[in-house]
C-alpha cells in the first residue's frame, strides 16, 4: 500500500524537485540557458524574416516599367526636397555648435543610426516586442532608441549575436519623460492601452492643469530628452483626452499612437557614439 | 539520448516555432495567439512522467527564452501543467484524440489565467488589458480547437516512425 501511495506522489514529487532545482540553479547557468535557448531559435526567426523580404522582392518585380518610371519621378521630388532639408539641418547644426561653444553649453548627445529589419513582432496584451535583425554584431547597446520616420519605436531591451529584442512604446514597461510640444514643463508617458483589434493608445500623466486637448484638438507629445535616452522632440503621438486626475494638481489622459507601429518593417536603432 | 522526448520536444518546438511566425502576420491586427496548453498537453497523456516532463521542460525553457518574463515563469507553469495532468490521467480516456482536445483547452485556459495573474500586477490600466486578455484567450480557444486533432496525430505519427510503442509508453508510470 505504501509503494502505491508513493506511486501517485510521485509526479508532485517530480514537480516538486524540478522547482527547487530552478530555484537553486546558480543565476549563471540560468543565463546560459536563456542566451542558448534564444540563439537556438534565432535562425529559425532571422530566417523566416529573409523569406519574408524575397516574398516582397518577388512581389516587386511583377510591378511593370511604367510603374517604376513613376515611382522613380516621385522620389526624385522627395529627394529634392530631403536635399533641401539637409542642408537646413547641417546650418542649423553648425549654429547649435557655435551657440554651444559661446554659451559653453554641455553638448547634445551624439548618435550613429543604424537601420535594421524587423524579424519578428510580438504584440500582446502582456507584452509588446519586436525583434530586429541586427545585434551585438552591428555594436548596438542594450538600452539604446529605437525610432522610425514616425518617432519613437521603442528602446532595446536585449542585445544577442545577430538579433536585438525591443520594447515598443505600446508596452506596459516602457515609460518615458515627454514634453508637450512648444512647451518645456515635464509630463509622463507610458505605455499599456492595446485593445484587441484596434490601434495601441498610450497613457500620459502629470500634466499642468492649463492644458487641453481632445480628438478635435489633439497636441502633440514629443520626447524631452531628460534621462539621455532619447533626444528631444521625436514624435511620441498625440494626446487626445485629457482630463484631471484624482489628486486635482495634474491632468491625465490618452495619446494616440500612429497605427504604422504595429506594421513596422524596419526601424532605425540611434547607436550612442559615447559609448563606441 | 532519448528517442521519446527528443521526438515529442521537436514536434512541440516546431509548433511554437509556427505559433510565432503566425503571430507575427496577426500583430497588425492588434489579436495573439496563446497555446501553452496545447504545447504540454499530449507528453503527459501519452508519455511516462521522465520522458515527458523532459520534453515539457525543455519547451517551457525555449518560449521562456522568447517571452518578456522573468526566465523560468513558463517552465515552472508548465512542469505544474504537466504533473496535475499526469496525476489525472488514469482516470479519462485519455488516447481518445477529442479527449487530447479538451485537455488541450481547459490547460490553455487555466495557464492563460496563471500567466495574466502573474503578468498585469501594476499594469496601468488592467481593465483594457484585461478585455483584450479575453479577445485574445477567444481567439487562442478556437485556434486549438481547429489544430488539436491534427497536432495530436502528428505527434502520434511522429513517435510511430520513431519506433515508440505509445500502448507500452502509456503504462509506464516513471
């Protein structure tokens, strides 16, 4: 009786043994055992992400000349005027050193961009991440921005051999300092609004009471700087409800998220030059 | 090394690996897919508690790997799954493929609940998250009810060429 008692304890004491193995496990093998079991799988991602960029070139190519011809005369305008902007920029950049320089001013940070392709987005109601395609072999640091021609992405969250795991803005864990744009006073933004089926929504808190905003009248939320991740003025999204919050000092509300984040293909990882 | 759960964990591992690539092409639609139970369900009713708790381990560790948790979250569910599922066994009809079905989705029920309960704790609005839990949990029923029967058979299949007898397989207890 006792052998078959002991046979029916049997898998809790299994149970029981793997759990207090886990938890005895030195933190280093634990990590080896996540960096392996992510790189045994990270082929299998970069490799259907390859697929999916033939899939697009083949699709591409069904497109006919006259189609092409059109195409290339829109971007020739586009160049134009990115020509136009580059060379506004680079002016304006020589002024911000010259003013640097007179007012001796600390420098803003300086960044290497570094484009990468999306191998692979995870975006659910616990978490949202995107996986890109370059890692540890393009130099990029864990923590690094992530934006897109929208704004702000993400930050790197992991960096592995060839792959780079990002939190997206969207997700509950991503919590950034932001300033309403034209405005220089502090508010918070997080993430966490991703209602199934429809675009993502963040959520701001901490602002002064003497703004507003709605759906008609959205105002813009743009990084401010403060924490040295991120420079100041990439689009975050738009704040469109505010309302007081229960302490009555500030005002919280909804931003809303441009819908492309959730289509990214590639973003572009600003690579600190400090830290090179 | 054994053909058992090194048979059983390559074709659980290649159905998390579709699982991931099907969630990727459903990101834009702001909808995930969740299908642990399916992923522990059949190595506890088929295969003898070591060999199958091997195989169970072993998948907790790799979409452990891939999923913001702390490490070891899935593993843990999954190695509980598997045991209350083992100890429970004897009393189903458990080579039935519609009894691998509903085992399939009452686990995937009770790990999605384990795993929001361990995952929104200071979300910021755990009331749309929880709605969109729900959506999502839906979606990831449904998902196991259309591929169950044939994951199950393919397992089967699988562990047939392998040379497994799963009658002798499903009487060991150890």
């Amino acid at each position: 009786m006792p052998s078959k008692r002991f046979d029916r304890a049997r898998p809790f004491i299994a149970l029981g043994a793997v759990v207090l193995a886990w938890i005895l496990l030195p933190v280093v093998v634990k990590s080896f055992l996540q960096v392996s079991f992510f790189e045994l799988q990270a082929p299998i991602q970069t490799t259907a992400s390859y697929a999916r960029d033939l899939q697009e070139y083949w699709a591409e190519r069904t497109h006919s000349k006259n189609d092409l011809i059109e195409a290339g005369r829109e971007l020739r305008h586009v160049y134009a005027g990115y020509e136009f902007q580059a060379q506004q920029t680079e002016a304006l950049r020589a002024e911000i050193s010259r003013l640097e320089q007179l007012l001796r001013l600390p420098s803003n940070p300086h960044y290497r961009y570094e484009p990468a392709r999306v191998a692979r987005r995870d975006f659910a109601g616990w978490w949202q991440q995107l996986v890109i395609r370059k890692g540890a072999d393009f130099g990029i640091p864990a923590g690094a921005p992530v934006i897109y021609a929208g704004g702000v992405v993400g930050r790197v969250r992991e960096v592995h051999a060839y792959t780079a795991v990002v939190d997206l803005v969207t997700s509950p864990s991503v919590r950034l300092a932001a300033n309403i744009e034209e405005d220089s006073r502090p508010v918070s933004y997080q993430g966490g609004l991703n209602p199934a089926l429809r675009p993502a929504r963040g959520i701001v808190e901490y602002v002064p009471p003497d703004f507003f905003a709605s759906a008609k009248n959205p105002k813009r939320l743009v990084t401010s700087g403060l924490g040295g991740v991120f420079p100041p003025g990439l689009t975050i999204g738009y704040i469109t409800q505010l309302d007081a919050s229960t302490d009555g000092l500030f005002k919280s509300g909804e931003v809303s998220l441009d819908p492309r984040l959730s289509e990214l293909a590639e973003v572009t990882v600003l690579v600190p030059l400090q830290s090179e | 090394m054994d053909r058992r759960w090194l048979i059983t964990f390559a074709t659980t591992f290649l159905l998390w690996s579709a699982l991931v690539q099907i969630n990727h092409y459903l990101a834009p639609h702001g909808a995930y897919l969740f299908a642990g139970g399916l992923l522990v369900a059949f190595a506890p009713l088929r295969l003898g508690l070591r060999n199958g708790l091997i195989a169970t381990l072993l998948i907790g560790l790799a979409v452990d790997a891939l999923e913001p948790v702390p490490f070891g979250t899935h593993l843990v569910l999954f190695a509980a799954m598997h045991v209350i599922l083992f100890h429970l066994r004897t009393r189903f009809p458990r080579e039935e493929p519609i009894f691998g079905v509903v085992v399939a989705l009452l686990a995937n029920l009770a790990l999605f609940l384990g795993l929001s309960f361990v995952l929104l704790g200071g979300h910021p609005a755990s009331g749309v998250a929880w709605a969109r839990l729900f959506v999502d949990l839906l979606w990831s029923q449904l998902f196991i009810v259309v591929v169950a029967p044939w994951f199950i058979a393919f397992q089967e299949r699988a562990l047939e060429l392998g040379r497994v007898d799963l009658v002798e397989e499903s009487r060991v207890t150890f």
